[in-house]
C-alpha cells in the first residue's frame, strides 16, 4: 500500500512546486505595449500569460515587450525636423511609481495565494501520514475506503491550485492593463506637448536595430510620467 500513497504525495508536492514557482515568478509584473495614434508610436501588447516569467511560468515574475516594427537608423535632421525620438520599455517602466505599486499590489496577493496552497498540502501530508500509521491496524475495506478519500482529496488540491494560477493570470493581466493605459495617455499628452510625430519604444526584443543617443528621450518622459502619477 505504499506504493499508491507515496505517488500521492510526489503528485501533490509536484503541483505545489509548480504553483509555487508561478506565484513566485510573478513578482515581475510584465508590461504589454502602449497603443498608438498618429502622432505617437508606442509598445505592441505580448502575451502576458507568463512573466518570460515564463512573465511565467509566474506570476509570478509581475514576456518581453514587443515594439513598432520600423527599424530605425534616425539622423541629427529627424530629430530637429521632424521630432522622432525613442524610449527605453524596461528603464521607463520599472522607473515608473505606478508600476512599482502595482508589482506591490500583486506579490501581496500572491503571498495570500501561497499560504492558501501550503494549507492545502499541509492538510493533505497530514492526513497521508496518518492512514500511513493506522494501515496495518486496518481491513483491506478499510484501507481501500481510505485510499480512495486521499485519493479525492488530492485532485481536489490539484483543482484548487488550477484555479490560484488562474486567479493568478487574470489578477497580473488586469493590474498591468490598468498601468499601461495610464501610461498610454501620459506618453500621448507628453509627445503631443513636445511636438512629437514619432515615439519609438526600444525593447529587449531589439527591434529598433539603432538610434542615436540624442534621440533617447526615456528619461524626461519618465520623470514626466512620475510626476503625472503624484498628482
């Protein structure tokens, strides 16, 4: 009778790591892209399911940004003439006040999601442990009903930690949504007020392959973001 149990507990424990490894991960909230209008060109939305937290398997960590797909060799006259600057995604959005509380926000329900799931295995070691010490004094119909209840129990903590994950899911992708569009709007009055045509967003994914270091705007819009944000 070991046998079945033991693989009950390595099953268990297996989706606890796993979950665990997610909520984890998700301290790094990841940012989807700023939508664009004519006159501003801003990020392209990734798929948030995880972090590259795989933002994830994760959460935790709070998928890379996807930018405009123009390659851009810009020159001193763009510049001047027709206002086209870039920004750096990952430097403005982790300088941001308003993403840092929203990375707050989530790693505080995610600890909440955390204790959830370490009461559920808890209980269930607890309850394994005890048919482990009362199966030799057990009938064979005795330990076959005891089985199948740890049995249930089980998939029960299985389902339940499917559902944290997804929980999980949907609470990063509604926090970071509510960021990214206030930044949307923030970087939209910004370049409107600058007198901007284009504003390139410059991600780890590397699609702007260059840019002059005198069109990097990132830290102005991001003082200008976190000012926005205070008021």
């Amino acid at each position: 009778m070991k046998n079945p149990i033991q693989l009950t507990i390595n099953i268990a424990l297996l989706l606890a790591v796993a979950v665990l490894y997610f909520l984890h991960f998700n301290n790094r909230v990841v940012a989807p892209a700023i939508a664009t209008d004519k006159s501003v060109a801003v990020m392209a939305s990734p798929n948030l399911s995880t972090a590259d937290t795989t933002a994830t398997d994760e959460v935790s960590e709070m998928p890379a940004l996807a930018a405009t797909t123009t390659t851009t060799t810009a020159t001193p006259s763009a510049s001047t003439d027709g206002k086209i600057a870039y920004v750096e995604s990952t430097k403005m959005l982790d300088g941001y006040q308003g993403m840092k509380d929203a990375r707050k926000a989530f790693e505080g329900k995610a600890r909440g999601w955390e204790r959830q799931n370490q009461s559920m295995l808890t209980s269930f070691k607890a309850a394994v442990e005890a048919y482990q010490k009362q199966a030799p004094t057990l009938s064979a119909e005795q330990r076959a009903a005891t089985e199948q209840k740890l049995q249930e129990q089980q998939q029960q903590v299985g389902q339940k930690q499917q559902q944290l994950q997804a929980q999980a899911q949907e609470e990063e992708a509604k926090l970071t949504q509510k960021v990214l569009e206030s930044v949307n709007k923030k970087v939209e009055a910004y370049g409107k007020a600058k007198g901007y045509k284009l504003i390139l967003i410059a991600a780890p994914s590397g699609t702007i392959a260059y840019g002059q270091k005198d069109l990097d705007i990132t830290t102005p819009v991001l003082a200008y973001l976190n000012a926005e944000y205070r008021k």
